[in-house]
C-alpha cells in the first residue's frame, strides 16, 4: 500500500494520504489544511479519492476538508458525536487566529465497527472519545497500522482541556481499545513522530496507571 504522510498547516496535523497499487484508490485521512500539496501528491501516485476520512473535528484534522471534497468529490466521513464540534467551526478558528474554513457535508457518520474498503486493506474504525468525544482512531490489520488521531502520541497522549475532552475517558479508550492491538503494530498519531504499541505500553508514563 502506498502512504503518505503530510505534516500539513500551522499546527503540523499528520494528514495520511492511503493508496491501493493496483484499482489506484484512496483514502485521504484529516486533510487539516495545504490541499494543493495534497492534491499534488495524489496526481503523482495517480490515485482518485473514494473517501475522506477525518478523525476528530478539530479545525487542524478538518480545515480542509472542504477544499478537498470540492476537488475529489470523494465523501466525507466523520463520527457524528464531533458534529456540535464542527458546528463550532468559526469558535476553534478563534482560538488559532485564523480565518474559518469553508464547512463541508457530512456524508457518513463513522461509528464503531464500520470498515472501509481500499484495495485488500480494511480500515477499521475503532471509536475512541476523550480527546473529543466523537474521536476515531483507524487500524488497518494488513498494514499492522494505527492512525491514531490525536488519542495516542509517543510518549504523550491527547489533549482533554479543550470543550468535549475527558481525561477519565480518554484513558479508557486507549486501554480498551488500543492497547490489544499487537505489540508491533505501528501507530501514526496526529501529530510527530510515528511510534508502536508496544512502545508505548513500555515508556509512557500517562498509561502507567492503567
Ligand atoms: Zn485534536
């Protein structure tokens, strides 16, 4: 499988761009901001976009969503539990300075146990609020991959001070969720470097009391 992965806008979101070699499908996943280098990367692995995948509502994962719908036509997909979130659009763009995005659609609501289809993989959405509460991290079992969103960092986990962010939760969802997925699986969280399962369990200290 092709990926890509972009840092993209102020705040560095990890935008995921997934490609199937052989039917030349994506799946583009929290396209927060610089579309056209998207777009750009997509014309160069000759990939068309059949869904839009964003992990949370926060304006750094969704900002460009839009932009990215108007270009692919591709639906978008999100947790409905983020949607006062997005509502909220303009209040988050506040909090960075900037001017809000154009709000897109919501195509398909992604719940716990949906899969998307790309090529052999199965992207599986595993829902896991406390960061926000419509948060989704993907596990794609072929790849022994997980995007994260910005529930699981290395060395960290997310953020719970922002509206809709619950420390206790969090927590819960990561070790119910996250931690029985294999030791070796690899995590690409919202934000920095990649990291594993098994790292994780071993070194970070917000998960020692689980
Ligand atoms: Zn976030």
């Amino acid at each position: 499988m092709i990926h890509a992965i972009l840092p993209v806008g102020m705040l560095q979101c990890n935008c995921s761009i997934l490609g199937d070699e052989a039917s030349r499908e994506a799946i583009v996943i929290d396209p927060g901001d610089e579309i056209d280098q998207i777009l750009k990367i997509l014309a160069q692995h000759k990939l068309r976009v059949k869904a839009i995948v964003i992990t949370h509502a926060h304006i750094d994962h969704i900002g460009g969503a839009q932009k990215l719908k108007a270009a692919t036509g591709a639906p978008v997909y999100m947790n409905e539990n983020d949607a006062p979130l997005y509502d909220a659009l303009d209040t988050q763009a506040g909090w960075l300075g900037i001017p809000t995005p154009e709000r897109t659609q919501i195509d398909s609501p992604l719940r716990d146990g949906d899969s998307l289809q790309l090529g052999p993989a199965e992207l599986h959405a595993l829902h896991t609020p406390g960061h926000t509460q419509g948060s989704v991290s993907l596990w794609i079992p072929l790849e022994n991959k997980l995007i994260a969103g910005d529930t699981l960092f290395r060395d960290s986990i997310g953020r719970t001070d922002l509206p809709g962010g619950d420390s206790r939760q969090i927590l819960r969802s990561i070790h119910e969720k996250l931690m029985p997925l294999p030791d070796d699986a690899v995590v690409i969280p919202g934000h920095g470097a990649n990291t594993t399962i098994g790292r994780e369990k071993q070194f970070n200290i917000f998960l020692r009391n689980l």
